[in-house]
C-alpha cells in the first residue's frame, strides 16, 4: 500500500514515538519504531512523505502500517523543513544582549531554558508606549515540534513582565507591532503563531478568550512553570501547550487588511512591486476595485515597500477628512503631514496644537489656504519636499468624491476640482485606492446641476494595467494556495474542493476565506489529532447552501454591494442580469458601455465578441434573486399578474379604509350606511349567505368575507358620491375624470373586472394579459393613487 504521513508524535514523554499514514484507499494506519525498515528511523520521517508500507490488521482503532519505506521519487505534500539545533545562535553574545533584558525579571533564564528546546536567534525589545516594554526573541524549531510547526524559519516569542503582574492588554497587540519593525519584516517571522511568555495571574484565561479568532495563535507560558521547569518537564510543557493552542486559530476569518507580506497571496504582490516603480518614474496609480476585494491590503503593502526601501511617503485616510467643512482645510491637513514626514517629527502626547505647528515651522497658515488653497499647497509641498521623492496615497477616494461622497461639502464639483487640481499640480506621484474609478473616466463633470473639468482624467494608471479588470479576481491555484495554507494552520485542507469555492465566490479572496472560515467552524470539531481534516465535495457543497441563508452569509453579500449600491445605474444593471437572465444576458455595441465596471469588478464576465453575458460569483446572483425585486418590464406575464393583483389588493384596502374614516369622523354612519341603498331601500352590493342587511354597522359593508364587494363597485360608490367625497381627491390634483381613468387602468385590461375582489381573489384568471402599454398605464395610476394614500397617512 502506498500512502502520506499526515501525523507524527515524537517527543512525548508520556507515549511512544509514532504516527500515522493515509493510505490510498483512504483509511488511516498506525506505525511506531518497531514499523520501520532497519535504515529508516522514525524520526527521520517528514509530515507528507510519501511512504509505502505493509498494512496488518489490528483489534483495535486502526490497522498497522508496516515494514515502511519512504518513497524517495515523490515529492513530499509539504517542503522539507530545515529544523535545527537547539542552542544559542553563535551571533548572539548573551552576556551583552541580556542588556536589552528586564533585570530580575527571569527573562534571561528562560531564554536559556528554551535554548535546550529552540535554537534562539535575536534578542530585542519594543514599546508600545513611553512606559510598557516588551522584550522579544527569535527562535527556530527543533525536531521536537515537527508534529506542529510545519514550516521553515523564525517565529516570536514575547515576553510581558510587569511588576503589578495586572493583564495589560496592549499585550495582545504588541505582537503586530513587533513585526513591523524593519530588522523583522527582512526575516519573515512565521505568521501563524508566536509564543507569549507573561507573569500576570490573568494569562490563561485572557488567552483562552481570544481562542479560535482570526489571528496568529497564542501559545501562552507563565515565568513560574517555566522557570521551575527540568529539561524533561519543559519538553513536556511545551508539547502539551502546543497541543491545546497550535491549531485552534482560524486565520482563515481574518476581516482586517492585510499588512504582513507572508499573508500576501495571488499577484497582490506582484501588484504592489509594480505600483513601487510607477511611483519611481513619477506616474500615478489607481487601485479600484469591489469592498473587500484587497485594495488597502495592496496599498499596505505599496507603503511596506517604500518604507523598507527609505522612499518617503504619505499615506491618507479619507474617512478622516469626510466631515470637514473646507476641502482647502484637508489640503492644509495633508501639507503638514508631509512636512512632518520630511523632518522626521510627530505631535508629542501633550503639545499643543499651535506648539506642533511652530515645531514644523509651516510656510502657510491655515487661514492663507482658505484665500488661495491650490496655489499654497503647490508651493508647499515643493518646498517641503526639495528634490527628494515623495508619494501621497489616499486610501477609500469613494467617501471624498462628488458621486459616492455622504458629505454636502465633498459632493460640490467646487471641492472636487480644487482638491484634486492641488494634488495633480503638487509634482508627487499619487497612488489613489477605491472602489470605483469615475475620477479617471471623464473629461468633464455634470453632477447636481453643476458642471467643471476633470483635472484627473487619464491621470491614473490602473493597478493592473489593464482596462478590462481592476484588482484581478485568484485563479483555482491562487486560491489553493491561499486557502490550503492558512488552513493548514487550523489543521484543515480544501484539497478537493477549492474549484468548487473559487467558482462560487468568483475568485475574491476575502468572500473565499469568510467562507472557509464558516467551513472551519462548522467541522472544527470533527478534527482528529490523527490527520488533516480534509473537506469533502459532499460537505462543501452542504455548507455552501447553508452559508448563503446565513447571517455570515447574507452579511458578505451586503458588505461587497454597499459601495456599488450608490452608483444606481450599475447597480440596477446588475440586479437586471440576475433577476431576469433570459432578458438581459446580451449587450453589444454601445449598450455593453452600461455593464463595463460591473465587468471589472468581476462580478460578470462579458463576451464582447458575441454579447453575452454571466454572473461570476453566484451567491451574489441567489443574494439579489432572493432580497430584491424585478422591475415589472422585466416580469413575465404570471409575474406582471401577481405584481399588479398583489397592488390593487392594497388599493383596495385603502380606499374602503378612507371611505370608513371619512364617514366615521366626517360625517355620521347612518350617512355612510345610506351609501349601500338606492332610493328603493335595496342594498346596492350583495350579502353572502346567512348575512342579515338590516343589523350590519356602516363597516361591515366593507367585510368582502360578509359581502361581495367588487372593485368596480368600490369605484361607482365613490363616483355616485364624488359631491361629498370629491373635495378629498381634488386637493391632491385628481379630477373626477382622472379617477375613473385611474380606476380603470388598476383593472389592467382584466375583463372580468366587474366581478373581482382583488382582497379575496387568490388566483387569476388565466386568459388575462398584460401587454406593456397596459403595464405602464397601471405604474401611472397606481403611483397617483400612492400618493393620494400618502397624503391621507395611510
């Protein structure tokens, strides 16, 4: 039998070395020492390896591999790990480097403990702020934790001593921060863990809170146990410790922008490098594309670059600046940045305002921008900056444009081109992020009346550089990899099911690993120490119907549309493609100009030779089948009948509702009761059967389950009456005349109108058509009739 290593328990104290194999037939085998051929060690094996083995059957659990023999000529699942050593890096001089240590504290000592397990590698320490230090080192595995850290090279520990022995919980944050010092960002420290070393009495359970989430497992030790550890003890310390935390992260549901380049996956760092030397040769950049779909993880990585690489830069956040009243203010707001960037120097914790702006020694005052913004700003930055480079990013551009800003202030084409013509003319190449690039796209503005030229259009190189896509949706392998590695940190694996996930979400990765997460989640607790869970097609596609009706679900949906909801016209598009793909799955010649964003987006894939269109991301498609309606033009002739029923049941409940108030309160019952006798006495509307005429109260006239109540009746009651009632239509502009024309075309061409009670009539008939001119002569009554409803409160 051949098969894969998918377990290995080596350093146990309390077990005998062994392991498992999966062989081809999928079944899971056990082996210990004694399984092994006389070359081949047990601890010689590799997660992954692919082995062949004698398989013998066992009374208990699992069958036994025997006589294993790894298979040379196949690659291993996973890359060969290079464990090392345990000691002290031959770099590091402890005697010097326990200066960077808290003294009395115990730190020293554990490192030296650790090194009889890990090979450490760096000290150093970081503050979070001007009182808490966090000493840090670096460390690489040894062979003892290949059952767990199954990849190459350095990871964290951090140590949080503090004399109180309180939980601080900055200390649940400094982590990040430590990876975003330059000397570590070059070494790559592994992402998915680290371990945390702290003296306060809350630890465990300060942990165990954050159990599970979407971060790098915490794997937490107390100086005591430690330091009271013998060399035999620590070993088992450590596994048991990794035991509970190494695999219960689900870094798989990470919601935030990424800003380590280990999480980077597809071309987004291809993407990143290319935008970096656009910025070098002076050019801008946009990066567009749908919410989520990874534009600010790229930026963050555009800014890493250029700080590794000493390039100066700014870096702004338009939500910051969406209340404000000036857009001269904002440009006030970004010149000082860049000045302070330039010398080096950040506001103190307690300095003032005015202090901090003398500090900067500014060529211009707030108040001289408002006179003459552009032309100051333009002038700053040039001098601040002097002949070194300089590259301004703005991040979320959406909440400060004419067309998609909440701001009264932004929406004015006045703010627009000022802000913009300050930022083209500054001589700074711009890498502009959002959702859409209608900035680029326009020589001249209309909006709200107002019009300007666009000083940025053309101004932008797409990220991609490419018009037929904005951030380029992940190939099935891009998403592979993405998935299958962050899953592995969990002990999950989508190996036979990552087609399946890609095609449904269309090839964004943030709507790909929200699900994954769900995925995890839901089998979290069907993992065995023994083997990767693998996902099954069976359980994918399960999980896959459950995820689109659930809360995490209908929230990815709502999270991708909320910033293409604003433009109307794209978005009505789209729900017209996914509500009535039989009508509009063709556009050609200047009618495919109307869905182009939709195609960079990704959302649609467009055939422009031939016109056709479809959706890319189909729980977009069942989102928008399932919460929005049709537009009636789009609705088939059975859909056009329960539309236009469903409305005159409604208009039909109103006006016998403000019949019964008007005479109510008006006038008097026994003046409504005479509404339904001709001048004979006879009741003008028929009672159902056992119904007694005389003892009814003015509304039961109005109960259609007490009488037959005809909608054409409703409208001759109110017309034989039009002297007394009429005042109430008249006011809001509807004639008599237009009345019974709006009555009649509520009917929309039924023909047994004179006996139909919309409010008890559950089907129609079947020869009733409404063509379009008859549809549209129903929108029109029924909007007028709306409003006559809305002028009553009703």
């Amino acid at each position: 039998m051949r098969g894969t290593i998918v377990d290995l328990v080596l350093y146990d104290m309390s077990k005998s070395r062994h392991g498992f194999a999966k062989g081809k037939d999928g079944k899971i085998y056990y082996f210990n020492e004694s399984c092994m051929t006389s070359n081949i060690q047990i601890t010689s094996l590799h997660i992954g390896d692919e082995v062949s083995f004698a398989i013998k059957s066992s009374s208990s659990t699992y069958d036994i591999a025997q006589h294993i023999v790894v298979e040379k000529e196949f690659s291993t699942l996973d890359p060969i790990i290079n464990y090392v050593q345990p000691g002290i890096s031959s770099r590091l001089d402890l005697d010097r480097e326990k200066e960077k240590l808290k003294p009395n504290s115990g730190e020293i000592e554990i490192i030296k403990k650790l090194s009889q397990v890990l090979r450490i590698t760096r000290i150093g320490y970081h503050y979070m702020d001007q009182v808490s230090r966090y000493e840090f080192c670096l460390a690489r595995a040894s062979e003892l934790f290949k059952q767990f850290i199954r990849d190459s090279g350095e990871f964290l520990v951090i140590f949080s001593h503090f004399d109180s022995k309180d939980w601080q919980q900055k200390t649940l944050k400094v982590e990040k921060e430590i990876r975003k010092r330059r000397e570590l960002i070059e070494r790559h420290p592994l992402v998915n863990f680290y371990i945390l070393i702290s003296n306060a009495n809350e630890l465990r359970s300060q942990i165990n809170n954050v159990k599970g989430e979407p971060n790098a497992a915490v794997i937490p030790f107390s100086f005591e146990e430690l330091l009271a550890c013998n060399q035999e003890e620590l070993v088992k310390c450590l596994l048991d410790r990794f035991a509970e935390y190494y695999f219960e992260n689900n870094m798989l549901g990470e919601n935030e922008a990424i800003d380590d380049d280990n999480l980077l996956f597809g071309d987004r760092g291809k993407i990143a490098d290319s935008i970096v030397a656009r910025c070098h040769n002076g050019n801008n950049s946009g990066i567009f594309g749908l919410r989520r779909s990874g534009k600010t993880s790229v930026l963050n990585a555009v800014l890493r670059r250029l700080h590794r690489e000493g390039t100066h830069y700014v870096s702004i956040e338009s939500r910051t600046y969406e209340t404000f009243s000036s857009w001269k203010n904002v440009l006030f707001e970004i010149a000082c940045k860049v000045r302070a960037e330039m010398l080096g120097v950040h506001r103190q914790e307690n300095e003032t305002l005015s202090d901090y702006y003398a500090r900067l020694d500014l060529s211009s005052t707030e108040e001289e921008y408002e006179k003459r913004g552009v032309a100051n700003f333009i002038e700053d930055i040039q001098r601040y900056k002097g002949f070194q480079p300089l590259v301004i990013a703005i991040d979320e551009i959406e909440l400060i444009t004419y067309n998609t800003a909440t701001s009264q202030m932004w929406k004015k084409l006045e703010s627009y081109k000022g802000f913009w013509s300050a930022l083209r003319g500054c001589g700074c190449p711009l890498v502009v992020c959002g959702v859409n690039s209608t900035i680029n796209e326009a020589s001249n503005i209309t909006f709200n009346g107002e019009q300007c030229d666009n000083p940025m259009y053309g101004r932008l190189v797409n990220c991609t550089e490419s018009r037929k896509t904005y951030l380029p949706p992940f190939t099935d392998e891009q998403t592979k990899e993405m998935i299958n590695t962050l899953g592995k940190y969990s002990n999950i694996a989508f190996t036979f099911v990552y087609h399946q996930i890609n095609s449904t979400f269309g090839g964004q990765p943030w709507a790909v690993r929200q699900f994954c997460s769900f995925v995890f989640n839901s089998v979290k607790d069907k993992r065995q120490p023994t083997c990767t869970y693998e996902v099954s097609k069976a359980t994918c596609r399960y999980l896959l119907d459950e995820f689109k009706c659930s809360a995490p679900g209908v929230s990815l949906c709502n999270t991708i549309l909320q910033h293409l909801r604003i433009y109307q016209s794209e978005y009505s598009m789209l729900k017209k493609i996914a509500l009535c793909p039989q009508r509009h799955n063709k556009f050609l010649g200047e009618e495919a100009i109307s869905i182009e964003n939709l195609q960079r987006y990704g959302l649609i894939e467009h055939d422009s030779s031939t016109g056709f269109v479809t959706f890319n991301i189909s729980i977009i498609q069942d989102f928008l089948c399932s919460s929005e309606e049709k537009q009636p033009e789009d609705m088939d002739n059975n859909e056009r009948r329960r539309y236009v029923q469903d409305r005159i049941a409604e208009c039909e409940r109103k006006l016998k509702r403000f019949l019964i108030n008007y005479y109510t309160f008006a006038k008097t019952d026994e003046i409504g009761r005479a509404l339904f006798f001709d001048g004979k006495g006879k009741c003008v509307i028929k009672p159902h059967k056992g119904v007694d005429v005389e003892s009814c109260s003015f509304t039961d006239f109005f109960d259609h389950q007490k009488f037959d109540f005809y909608f054409s009746k409703l409208k001759q009651l109110i017309v034989d009456n039009w002297n007394n009632i009429g005042e109430q239509f008249e006011s809001q502009g509807i004639t008599q005349a237009k009345f019974i024309s709006c009555m009649d075309d509520l009917n929309a061409g039924r023909t047994d109108a004179d006996h139909y009670d919309p409010e008890n009539a559950p089907d129609c008939p079947p020869e009733w058509e409404i063509d379009d001119y008859t549809l549209n002569a129903f929108i029109t009554a029924y909007a007028t009739m709306k409003k006559f409803f809305a002028s009553k409160n009703m």
